[in-house]
C-alpha cells in the first residue's frame, strides 16, 4: 500500500508539473522574444522622425547613431525626385524583403545569419518610402529563457520529491497501524490472548483497532467464563461427593466398603483437579439484570431441607432462623444454592461429626445478611481462607467455594466476612447488598451510619441464635 501510494503520487504530480511548466516555458520564450522586437520597435521609431524631416546622409547617420549602431541598424532610402538611393548601415534583410514593405507599407521580419531583422517602413517628404532595418541577435530574443526554464525544471523536481516524500509519510502513517493490526491478529490467533492493538492511525484504522480490542476483550470473557462454568459445575459436583463419602462411612469394615471409600476418594481428587485446572482466569459471574433474583429465605429452606437429612446421620444440631417471610434478593437461584452448598460443604468436610450449625437470614432496608456458623474449631487464617485459589487450610480444600460465596455477594456490591462465631467455630457472614451500588475499594461497608446499622444486625444476631 505505502509504494504504490508512493507511486500514485508520484505519476499525479509528473502530470501536473509537465502540464504546467511546458506551456509556461513556452510563453517565456515568447515573451522574451516579443520583448526583444519591441526594443528594436523603439529603436526604429527613433529614427523616424529625422527621416521625415531630412534624407541628408551625414544627418542620418548622427541620428542612426543615437539611437542605436549601425552595426544593428540600417536606413534605406529609395531614389527618387531627382534624388539618389541612400544607404547607412549594414545591409543583412534580402532586397525581396524590403521591397515588399515597402509595397505593403506595414512592418515584417525576416530571418537572417544569426538571428532576425525587423524592418520599419517610414514615410519621407518626397512620398516615397523608406526602411528602418533593425537587427535582433538570436542571443536576445533567447536571453533569460534558459535561467527561466532551469528555473521552472528545478521548481517541478521539488515538487515531485516533496510529493513523493509527503505520500511516503502518509503511506507510512496508514501502513504502521494496519500491519500492527495484522500482527495483533497474529498473536491473537497464536493464544496471546494480552495482544491489543494502539487505537491510532486513521479513522477507519482506530475503529478496526478498536473493534479488534473488544473482540479480544470479549474472546477473554469467554474463555474466563468457559472455565470458571467448568469450575462451578466441578465444584457442584463435591455437594453429592460430600453425601456419598458420608454414607461409604456407614458401610463398615470389608474389601467393598474399602474399595467404595477408595473410588469416592479418587473421584473427590479427580473433581478438586478438574477445579484448580480449571480456575487460570479471573471469574466473571454474570449479575443479575433488572427484576431478577430469588427468594432468598425459599432456598435457604431448600438446601438446609437437604443438608439436615446428612446432619441427622452425623448427628449434628441445625438451627434455621429468619426465612419465615419471603426475601428478594438481586441474586439467581442457582447462584444462591451453589453459595450455601459450598458453605455447609465445608462445615461437613472440615467439621467433626455432632458438630452443630446454622444459617440465619436477616432483611434489612438496602441489604440481606446471611449468616452461615458451626461450633467446628474455626478458621486459623481468615485472610488466606478469602484469598483466592487457597483454601482454609484444611486437606482436601480448593478454595473455590468462599470464592463462590465472595463473587456473588461482590457482584451486588456487597461483600464476605469470615470470624468467630458464638457457637465457638467460624461464621461466615454474607452481606448481599440490594440497590446494586457499587462497592467502595477498600472501605467494604464500614462507613457511616451503615457501619452502626451493621452493628445492630450483627450484635443481634450474636445475642439471639441459639441452638435447641
């Protein structure tokens, strides 16, 4: 594209300058000409006064002298009126020449060695007619011209190489961002999924660049979303893992139990690969969009329906406080029942047997709080339990499931706390924000009169729950 741009240009301007410098060197070489004959015009005007007053040759000749030489100037008198034929000057027009000037009365030139002749027909007193022979060297009616055409050549030479180098940058500056283009399209291709392209250039250019951008943007999120939906489903799949491993328990000693508490063994492994496999990206958990969510209290009573069935095997006490009326939150069902498998998952993985929990709901004005607690040994490292990838610590963790938790409360703008519980063990309290503001970094929700409202929920919460 930048040669034959180059090119383009190129043969444009040649055109241009040819089409304009030849006719304009051409009207120069006339004018230097008509320059010249006008010269020798006034020359010869200058003589024709003496010659209507007098044909006395000495007079001429002071006259012819005065008003240029006789070596380019020449008078010639016809006889006549008893007077003789007089000369003065160099003759160098034929005698054909001036005898027809003098028959048409009107001045002509006529070319000669070495250049050309004007001749002047002039009235004399007598009636007849002489002639004015003015002689123009080819040297003056040429003078200039070569300067002027040298001139006008190096003028069309500057402009074709200006032309030349201004569509060079221009090429340059259309090429640069198209090949950067085509290389980001490369490296796209290659798996560098980081290569963006600089929005620069022209604008058809910057909106390829930016559409290019926004493809990569968006070939990111998908991929981002492909693994972490193989996380979740992963993840998913340890909520019957964990009842499966709970009743191989019950089977007692012998080589089908052994090998069943084997299999699910190796099955749990496999599914905690799958996960850490999975999760290379960060997670994008798609909100809520406008009149969309769950009834938060209906799907606490769902799951806690389906965990307190296992709790009564294992022996463990449940308490559910806070889902006897309906609570909307901006949260998908699915999302809201993978959170709380995820929690009670852990209370039963890193729990002892008889070990009790409970999940409390509270409806706020602008929040929903959910409290998930057990009377388990607790969390040694909260921090590390919330950072992503890394698990509580605990044999067998992944971590995904309070990155679960913590994605979906973000998502709405609120967040995760992990602490101690009033039973002794961990609490994990979710805080599911409802007018969808967007969370401040690193100020949560401990600012203001919200800080002293949370402060009475939480207070609540820890003075009223109870187990039975």
């Amino acid at each position: 594209m930048r040669w034959a741009l180059v090119k383009v240009c190129l043969a444009v301007t040649t055109m241009v300058v040819v089409a304009f410098a030849v006719p304009l060197g051409l009207v120069i070489k006339e004018m230097a000409r008509d320059r010249a004959f006008s010269n020798a015009e006034r020359e010869a005007a200058a003589v024709a006064p003496a010659l209507s007053i007098t044909t006395d040759r000495d007079q001429l000749e002071r006259v012819v002298a005065s008003a240029g030489s006789e070596a380019e100037m020449a008078v010639h008198i016809p006889s006549g009126g008893g007077a003789q034929a007089v000369d003065i000057g160099r003759r160098r027009a034929a005698d054909g020449d001036i005898a027809t000037v003098r028959k048409l009365g009107r001045a002509s030139t006529s070319e000669v060695d070495g250049g050309s002749t004007l001749l002047q027909p002039v009235a004399l007193s007598s009636g007849e007619i002489a002639v004015v022979e003015v002689y123009v060297p080819e040297s003056e009616v040429s003078n200039g011209v070569a300067t002027a055409w040298a001139v006008l050549a190096g003028v069309g030479v500057a402009l074709v190489v200006g032309s030349v180098a201004v569509a060079d940058r221009l090429g340059v500056r259309m090429v640069q961002p198209a090949q950067r283009l085509v290389e980001g399209a490369h490296e796209l291709g290659e798996g560098k999924l980081g290569s963006r392209v600089p929005e620069e250039g022209p604008t058809e250019l910057r909106l390829a660049a930016v559409a290019f951008n926004s493809m990569a943007d968006q070939v990111v999120q998908l991929l981002a979303n492909e693994r972490e939906l193989a996380a979740d489903l992963s993840h998913r799949l340890r909520t019957p893992l964990t009842v499966l491993r709970l009743n191989t328990a019950s089977l007692g000693d012998g080589p089908a139990a052994e090998q069943t508490r084997a299999a699910v063994a190796q099955l749990e492994r496999e599914v905690d690969t799958i996960i850490r496999t999975a999760r290379e990206a960060k997670p994008q958990t798609a909100a809520a969009g406008p009149g969309a969510g769950c009834d938060a209290a209906e799907v606490v009573r769902e799951r806690m329906a389906f965990w307190s069935a296992l709790a009564e095997d294992e022996g463990r006490k449940v308490r559910v406080a806070g889902v006897e009326r309906p609570v909307r939150i901006p949260v998908a069902r699915a999302d809201l029942a993978a959170a709380l498998d995820a929690l009670l998952g852990n209370v039963f993985r890193h729990t002892p047997e008889g070990t009790a929990f409970a999940v409390d709901v509270h409806n706020g004005e602008d929040a929903v709080i959910v409290l998930v607690s057990d009377a388990g040994p607790g969390i040694r490292d909260p921090e590390a339990a919330m950072a992503r990838g890394r698990g509580s610590g605990s044999a067998g963790s992944t971590g995904l499931g309070l990155d679960i938790v913590r994605r979906l409360a973000e998502e709405t703008g609120g967040d995760v706390r992990i602490g101690s519980s009033v039973l002794g063990g961990t609490e994990v309290r979710i805080w599911i924000q409802l007018d969808g503001r967007v969370r401040t970094p690193g100020r949560g929700h401990r600012g203001g009169v919200r800080r002293r409202r949370r402060g009475r929920l939480v207070s609540t919460f820890n003075r009223s729950r109870s187990l039975p």
